[in-house]
C-alpha cells in the first residue's frame, strides 16, 4: 500500500483534467496527460509527486467529489482500489479502479513544435475576457490572426463565421510588443479553434505557439505544469 498526499495543484490539474474528459488512465510517473472523447484537445501536466501507480478510473469527476468531500485528503493506493481519508476523522472511502478496457488511452506521441510562424503571450486577463464575450455573445469559434505584412498584427478574436458581422470582441495582442516573440515576416493565416475547446484551458497566462500546417495549436501555462494542444476547426 502507498499513501499519497494530493497537492493543490495537482487537484486543480486534475479536475481540468475532468472538463476535457470523465474517464482517465493514470500512469506512473509525474507525467500524466488526457485527451477528449474526440481527440480535439489533449493536456499534458507534471504532477508535483509522482503518481505511484498505474490506475484506470471511469469517472474521475465522482472521484474528485469524493475528495472534496474531506479535509486534506490523503489516499492509499491497494492493489485493486483507491482508500479515501481525512483529516480529522476516523472514516475512509473505498474507491475501485476501473476496467482499464473502458478507458480510452490518451497517445504517448510526440508533436512537432519546430520552424512555428508565431509565437506570442496570451495574458490571463485576455484568457478569461475571450472565454466571457465568446459565451455572453453566443460566439462559437475563436480565432488567431496572423499579419507579419508592414504593420505586422496577431489578434485573438471570438467569432461566429456564420455572421461574422455581428457582435465583435477582439484581443490585439500585438499592442504590447513585448508579447510577441516571433511574427514570420509576410504571414497570413487565420487558425480557428472551436470555443467548447479554448474554455478548457485553465485560467492564467499562456505562451502560444502556431505553426502553418501543424493542424493545431499549442497552449502552455505560465504558471502551472500543464500544456495543452488544441486541434483546428475544419
């Protein structure tokens, strides 16, 4: 048996982990990862302890409440089942793993990073104003545009393509140069992403990263150990 005290942030990592998907493989080691029913978004984190074995679990969400329903939660890891403690009190919850065959395994692959078009820093604020105006506004798709011409521009924009005249928000990150680290000369590129995707990110500041033909983005927090790559809109 092996007890496992769960961080802060590794609970915060874990409950986005529970947004973007219910059912979850646990590997052991400190890097854990997970992807969407629909393959559009996977997460990779760096858990501050390392998990100490490899557990399947079905409903992560109901396992996350059980959690929060103590103080401090601690965990023993048996051979078939988790055992849920607290601070403060003599009870415990026993918590089976599941069938690992019901769990869809998230893919160990690497993706390519290299030769990006635009690298830029999204600030928090920006984050949580696109994911606000894009739900207040009913816009479904966010987009990334691109203009590395003579006055070189990189705007974060929800919209909605099918009237894309009505109701505007848009984010100029390049007003602070200091937030762009790389615009390549004469780009032009628009990269569409579905809005149910951006609003997983966790809140906070994020490095961004596009590339001309990669097919998605890559998102990494500033703050937490958590990255995430988030498939185009077709």
């Amino acid at each position: 048996m092996t007890d496992y005290t769960i961080s802060d942030a590794t609970l915060k990592i874990l409950k986005n982990f529970s947004v973007i998907s219910s059912s979850v493989l646990l590997r052991k080691g400190a890097t854990q990862r997970t992807v969407s029913p629909s393959k559009s978004i996977m997460a990779i984190a760096e858990f501050e302890t390392p998990w100490p074995l490899e557990t399947p679990i079905y409903q992560l969400p109901e396992l996350l409440s059980n959690l929060s329903s103590y103080d401090e939660p601690k965990l023993t890891f048996e051979p078939k089942q988790f055992v849920l403690r607290g601070k403060d009190t003599p009870s415990h919850v026993q918590y089976p793993y599941s069938d690992a065959s019901v769990i869809m395994v998230t893919p160990e692959k690497n993706f390519d990073l290299s030769n990006p078009v635009a690298v830029f820093t999204l600030p928090a604020k920006a984050v949580a104003e696109i994911k606000k105006f894009s739900q207040v506004n009913n816009l479904p798709t966010v987009t990334i545009e691109l203009d590395g011409g003579p006055e070189s521009s990189i705007v974060v924009k929800p919209m909605d393509e099918k009237n894309p005249a009505t109701r505007s928000y848009s984010y100029p990150v390049s007003a602070d140069p200091k937030r762009v680290d790389r615009l390549m000369d004469g780009v032009k590129q628009t990269s569409k992403l579905k809005r149910e995707h951006f609003d997983m990110l966790l809140e906070g500041e994020y490095s961004v990263t596009v590339g001309a033909t990669w097919g998605y983005v890559y998102f990494k927090h500033q703050t937490m150990p958590v990255s995430y790559f988030i498939v185009l809109k077709s």
